[in-house]
C-alpha cells in the first residue's frame, strides 16, 4: 500500500523564499529538541527543504533559533 503524498506546506502558503528572520515559521520545521525535521515528515518539496535549511542554520548563527533546545550545563 502507498502512502498519499503529502503536499508541500510552503508551497501552498504561496511563500516565495523562506526568510531566516521568521522564527514563527522556522520553528514549525524544527523538533522540539531543535533539529531540523526532515522532508519525509514535513512533506516540503526538495527546493524549500533546502531553503529551510539554509534559514534555520542562519537564524542559528545569529541566535535567533537555539541549536540545542533544553539544554542546560
């Protein structure tokens, strides 16, 4: 039995490029551990797969996303 493909949520909310500033929608392709979650679990299509990507680890570098949530020393 096949799965139903599932759509992806980028491309219905008819965003053009994915902006490493928006944590809101950052954080919906992200773990709660902040990983970031992959295609087959998202269902985004290649190209946004890696422009989310490329935001997250922006939006990282810049820490306006965490690298590790929950994580204390």
């Amino acid at each position: 039995m096949r799965r139903t493909r599932k759509t992806c949520p980028v491309c219905e909310s008819g965003v053009r490029v994915v902006d490493y500033k928006d944590e809101r929608t950052l954080s919906r392709f992200t773990t709660e551990r902040g990983k970031i979650l992959p295609s087959r679990l998202s269902g985004m299509c290649a190209r946004h797969q890696r422009m989310v990507s490329v935001a997250v680890k922006r939006a990282r570098q810049i820490a306006l996303l965490p690298f590790i949530r929950g994580y204390t020393r």
